[in-house]
C-alpha cells in the first residue's frame, strides 16, 4: 500500500481514538502531570479544565497537549496555590498557548522574577484574576471546587502577608515549633467534590496549618489527596491523615531530587493506613477517571485498573 494513504489511515486511527478518549463522556479526569521537583495537576471534565500548578518549566505543556480535548484551548481556571516558582514557573508557558479564563491565587506578592513576569502576562492577557479565601466555590454542572484554606483577609487588607491563624489553640505543639514559609502556610488548599468521588489537593501546605484545618472541624474522608509539601517532613501529620481518611495519595516529586522529597516518615504514615501511593518519580505521569461512584487508573488508551 502507498505509503501516503498508511499515514493517512494511521492519523485517522489516532484521531478516532483520540476522540474516543476525550469525548464528551459523563466522567471526570485527574492527572498529575509529571513535572519533575514541582506540583502540576489537571481536573478535566467535558470540556473544562482546572490545572492546580504549572510545575517548574514547560513540561506541563506535553501533559495537557496529551488529556485536553482535541479542539479545546480553554483552562477555565489555573490555581497558583502560591507564588513559588516550582509551583508557577509552567503557568506562564500555559497562558502563553491557551486562553485562560480566570487564575486563582492566594494574594501573596513575591519579588521573584518569575512572579513578576506571571504578574505581567496576566494583566497583558486580560485574565480575570481572583483572591482565594476559605468559603469560595467554583462549579460547573456536577464537579464542584471548594477553597479550604486560607482564612479569609480581613476587608481593610488588599494583599495576604501571613496565614498563622491566632485564634488557634496556642496549646498546638506545631504552631510553637513552626517550621514553615509564609508563602507554603498560605498554600490555597482546595477540594473536588463528584458524586462520591472527592480530591483534596493542598499545594505544600504545613503541619502548622494542617493543625489549624484539623481543629476547625472542616476536615472530611477523600478518595485522593495530594500530599502536600511533595512529601517533606514538614508536611502530613497522622492526625491530618486521619481526618482525612484517604484512599490514594500523590506525591509529585523529582527523581532524585536533593531535598529528600519524600520523606520516609511520610511514606511510612502513608503504607501503615494502607493507602495506595502515586509518585510521579517512580510512576510518571499517572491519571485517574471517575463516574462519581468508581475510581480506575487509567493505563494508556484503553485499558483500566478498577482500584
């Protein structure tokens, strides 16, 4: 057969299945992209898109090359959980080659250069962007995102400067002990809920402030969480996990990477309550769908792993 109309019927083949894959299925998608030592992840469902992060380079940019629909260049929303570079250094090349609609951030201000040039794109692009607080909820038809943290600023305060609640019991051995950076207390944590299925996704979130959700009786049991902080071990405490009571965890991590990411204490939090680990270091890219009642992983085009 002439070679022209093998590469005509294999393209056509791929397109079939690409659409197949990506159609407007009553299912939702969730994809760590793997990024290296960063946090990347996309929700999609039909043809909306949330991408929590954008990693620390452009290698967001194959993951959603790969899991948007075909003729779909929209993000509907991008959450910078917060403004270190690991976090939206891929958030810049995203805006550059698809529309956004609308980015999410925690309101803190960094002198970074990659903050700034984000700052930039962002008023140049005319993106609508919109200050996170607890209580905040975006929607649309079954999936729905509600922001955990961080507390609400008060009305007189335009940018957030801290997120170390004082109203907390100060018997908290964590927040005497406080180990964290501003910028990670401040991590937007934020919850997807469809159907039965739920996500939390807490950027790199500390125990200190962990403490401060578990006391605030906000906590619920999740199908996934997103381990915070990549694994450190300054993140997951036993009584957040209890709380929250998952069932799979992702961890997105460098290979290698020198910090350490992740720790065995968190590791071996995680195995002793039985809780299936995904780590992009060791697993790469990993994807899961949901009706809202059943959870796979997805393993290539076709085939399922019903967890």
């Amino acid at each position: 057969m002439n070679k022209k109309y093998i590469f005509i019927w294999v393209t056509f083949a791929l397109l079939a299945v690409i659409l197949l894959k990506q159609g407007g299925k009553d299912q939702l998608r969730v994809i760590m992209c793997d990024v290296g030592q960063g946090d990347a992840l996309l929700i999609t469902y039909k043809n909306t898109q949330m991408l929590i992060d954008g990693g620390p380079n452009d290698k967001v940019l194959g993951c959603l090359r790969m899991h948007m629909p075909l003729f779909d260049h929209t993000i509907e929303w991008i959450v910078a959980t917060h403004p270190d570079a690991d976090h939206i250094s891929g958030i810049i090349p995203v805006i550059k080659e698809y529309k956004v609609d609308q980015i999410i951030t925690n309101g803190m201000m960094s002198k970074t250069k990659v903050f700034s040039e984000l700052t930039q794109l962002i008023a140049e692009r005319h993106i609508h962007e919109t200050t996170a607080s607890e209580g905040d909820m975006f929607q649309y038809e079954k999936e729905r995102f509600l922001i955990v943290w961080p507390p609400r600023l008060p009305e007189q305060q335009k940018q957030r400067e801290n997120c170390d609640n004082a109203d907390t019991s100060s018997k908290n051995e964590y927040r005497q002990n406080a180990t964290y950076s501003s910028t990670n207390a401040c991590s937007i944590v934020i919850k997807l809920e469809f159907g039965d299925f739920s996500a939390l996704f807490t950027g790199d979130l500390e125990i200190s402030q962990e403490q401060i959700l578990i006391f605030s009786g906000k906590l619920t049991p999740v199908t996934v969480l997103k381990v915070g902080h990549h694994g450190s071990t300054h993140s997951t405490s036993q009584e957040f996990l209890e709380k929250t009571r998952p069932k799979l965890a992702f961890i997105s991590v460098g290979k290698k990477n020198s910090y350490g990411h992740p720790t065995k204490r968190v590791l071996d939090l995680l195995s002793a309550m039985n809780i299936r680990i995904f780590r992009t270091d060791r697993d790469g890219e990993v994807e899961l769908e949901t009706d809202g009642m059943r959870v796979w992983q997805t393993d290539g085009w076709y085939h399922k792993i019903s967890l």
